[in-house]
C-alpha cells in the first residue's frame, strides 16, 4: 500500500476507535464521501447553471441546479449559492458583496463563542477590511440583548453578522432581527453550528428574521467540507440584485471554479437530511448533549451559560486546570474535544481556560443518553485524576510545562484504561 492509503487507513481506526467529540465535526455517510471523492474533480466549471466559461457542463449543471433548489426548499428561503469553499470564504463573500471596505460591522466575539470572520479585530479580514465592533456576553456566559441593541443603536454598523461557534445556548433571532432593522443595517445569520439541527427541526430558524444566512455543511448537517448562502427575501425589494451581488463576489470575486465534487456532497447531504432518520438525529444530538451536561454538572464541573439548548457545551475549567492538559489528557483516553476560550477570561487562544465538546459526531454513530452517562463518568474521571497539573502563569513557561506534561501522560495507567473502555463502547456503534 502506499504512503497516502496508509495513513488514511490509520486515520479510519482513530476515528473509528475514538469519540469524536468536537462539536463542529461529524461522520459524513458514504454517499456524501463518494460524491467528494467522484470524477467531479476533475472537472472545471466557472460561472453558474446555464451560464458556463467552459464546455461540457451539462451534468455538474443538474448537479448545482438540484442542490441549489434542495437548499432553497431545506431552509425556505429565495435563493442559494452552493459555491462557497467553506465558512470564512463565504462569509467574506457576504461581506465584499454587500458593502464597502471601511464600513462598520458588527458581530459576537470569538470568546464569547462567535467567530474569526465575525469581525474578529487585526488579524482576519473581518477586523482589517472592515471597522469592527463586538458585542460580547454577561460573565455566566449568556448574551445581554440590552447590550446588543445599545452598541447598534451607538455604532450604527451597516451589517451585523450573528453566529456561533461556542455558544450554548439559543439565539435570539427575532430580536436580532428587531435590532438590525431598527438601525437599518443588513443581518447576517451565520448558521453554520446549527444548520443541520434547524433542518431537524430543533433549533429556531433565522429565516423570518434575517437577509442572508450562511452556512457550512460539514458539521450538524453532515455533509462535506463546503458552504452555502441563502437570500431570504426578507425586506429585500429587490432579492434578484442581491443574489447577483453575492453571485459576483463569489465568483470572480473571491473564488475561481467551483469545486463540483463538494457540490455534489452537498446535495447527497442534503437528500439525507430531508429524511425522518435525519430529524430523529438532530432531536437526539441536542437530547444527548443536556444529558452529558447534566451529569458534567453533577459532577462538579462549571458549564459556561450554566448547560445547553444545543449540541455543544464549554467546561470553564478556572482555577485550576487549562484546556491544554485537559484536552490533551482526554485525547489520551480516547476521548476527543478541543480545547477553546472561556467568555471573559484572560488567556490566550493557545492556552484557553476552557474545553469545547458536543454530540453530533457521536450521535450519528447511534449512541444516546445511556452512552452520555457513560462518557460523563470518564470525563469527570480524567479530569479527576489530572487535578493538580496547573499551567503556569509565566508564558514562556508553558511550552516547556506541556512537553513535561505529555511525556508523564504517555504510559498513564488510569487514562490507558479509559482508552480501552472507550474502545470497547465504540466497537458497538461503527461509524458509518
Ligand atoms: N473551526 C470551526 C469550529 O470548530 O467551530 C469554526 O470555523
């Protein structure tokens, strides 16, 4: 076999033989996996349906134009662009196609479970094309809508775009939407966490509310690595302008040929997520995720926004742990999540005060709230036994702490055995 072959069979076992529980990935099934991996790649296709630079298109034609109106019936709304890389590269889009650089925008911060393209300051185009101010949250972790309006109402930005990537709890789209047009600036709902549980029926819908919503496809949706953008029609007179506005800014704006291969992942997606089986694992993800909460909470841990209403949950692990040891410690055991920022909280992205974990890639494998007491158990048990091991507060000294820390966790009894335990349970529920 060859190198490459290799090391994708051994990506298969981790996957396989671990708990995929970072809240943005997922299992795609093997119909999206075909369609990525297809004779579509092959193939150059810059434009649109019906209006081509290049011959031969006739059939990625059928495949964007059945994607394109898969998505429009999903999420009802006017109009959808299939074409976007992935998040930030449509997000981008949105932005350059429908105002000026120098403009005000306006979004939730990256520590408070917003996004880097939400306006993050200085170091994406978000904070540097564009004059960005953010709104964060109170110190449980929850959005002051109050707050929200009085920054709109001070700094009139001329788009707010409203999304999570670390954000528990529900947004509020109907008052979002009440802000944006009291200011008149344009809403932006970034739906990329949870568009598979809005399809599914489980998480509200910013359709009503917003004039665009953006949307990755690889995580509760389950498709491939891509984007959508949609045209609502809400209080847009003239949509057909807008959708051409972002059309330009994506094509040639700021990407070349679409990549047909993706399209047609997202249409496999799509068809899947129009299914009962899928509605019954969106209900199951946010049903798995209060139950891991709930015993994370009995259990002593802090949960930032005190739970969730969603398929994910950050631990605030202050004072005395880091997300880096922790989330090292629980890869060791099996058991994967990402380490992530804590609203409020002084540490660096790097070395966050926080752990980041959710339920759709687990619940695609079929397990439930049984599993997630399991899990719990092993969680609470890692975190447990790694007590003790505090970063320090010297910076330079971190690097040289976490080396340490690694090599006393590589034979770790305790956290061995977990693995094998987690092994076991994941031999039951084969990914897909
Ligand atoms: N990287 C994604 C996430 O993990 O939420 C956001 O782009």
């Amino acid at each position: 076999m060859s190198k490459v072959s290799d090391l994708i069979k051994a990506e298969e076992k981790r996957q396989e033989e671990t708990l995929m529980m970072i809240p943005s990935e997922n299992y795609a099934s093997k119909a999206v996996r075909e369609a990525v991996g297809s004779v579509l790649i092959n193939k150059y296709s810059e434009g649109y349906p019906g209006r081509r630079y290049y011959q031969g298109n006739k059939i990625v034609d059928e495949i964007e134009g059945l994607a394109i109106e898969k998505a429009k019936a999903l999420f009802g709304v006017e109009h959808a662009n299939v074409q976007p890389y992935s998040g930030s590269p449509a997000n981008a889009e949105v932005l350059f196609g429908l105002i000026e650089p120098g403009d005000v925008i306006m979004g939730l911060k990256l520590s408070s479970g917003g996004h880097l393209t939400h306006g993050h300051p200085e170091i994406t185009f978000s904070g540097k094309f564009f004059r960005s101010v953010q709104f964060g949250t109170k110190d449980d972790g929850v959005i002051d809508y109050d707050e929200v309006e009085k920054l709109a109402t001070e700094e009139k930005p001329k788009l707010m775009i409203v999304g999570t990537t670390a954000y528990p709890q529900i947004l509020d789209w109907e008052r979002f939407g009440k802000i944006a047009d009291g200011i008149g600036a344009w809403l932006i709902a970034d739906i990329s966490h949870v568009s598979g549980l809005i399809i599914g029926g489980v998480y509200p819908t910013p359709v009503p509310f917003a004039h665009i919503v953006t949307t990755t496809t690889h995580k509760t949706l389950r498709g491939p690595r891509g984007a959508i953008i949609m045209i609502t029609g809400k209080g847009i007179k003239k949509d057909i302008e807008v959708m051409a506005k972002i059309d330009r800014a994506v094509f040639p704006g700021l990407q070349g040929g679409p990549h047909n291969n993706t399209t047609a992942g997202i249409l496999a997606a799509l068809i899947e997520a129009d299914t009962p089986e899928f509605r019954q694992y969106a209900g199951q993800v946010v049903k798995n995720a209060k139950s891991l909460a709930a015993e994370l909470k009995k259990g002593g841990l802090k949960l930032v926004t005190g739970g969730t209403e969603s398929h994910l949950i950050v631990i605030d692990l202050r004072p005395d742990l880091s997300g880096n040891v922790v989330a090292e410690s629980l890869e060791k055991a099996g058991i994967v999540v990402n380490r992530n920022s804590v609203p409020n909280g002084s540490s660096p992205p790097f070395y966050p005060s926080g752990i980041r974990l959710g339920t759709p890639g687990v619940t695609t494998r079929g397990m439930k709230e049984s599993e997630m007491r399991i899990v719990a158990g092993w969680i609470l048990k890692v975190i447990d036994h790694i007590k003790g091991e505090k970063l320090p507060v010297e910076k330079e000294k971190r690097g040289e702490f976490m080396k340490n820390f690694r090599a006393r966790i590589e034979n770790d009894d305790l956290l061995n055995e977990v693995a094998l335990e987690v092994k076991d349970l994941c031999k039951k529920f084969p990914t897909p």
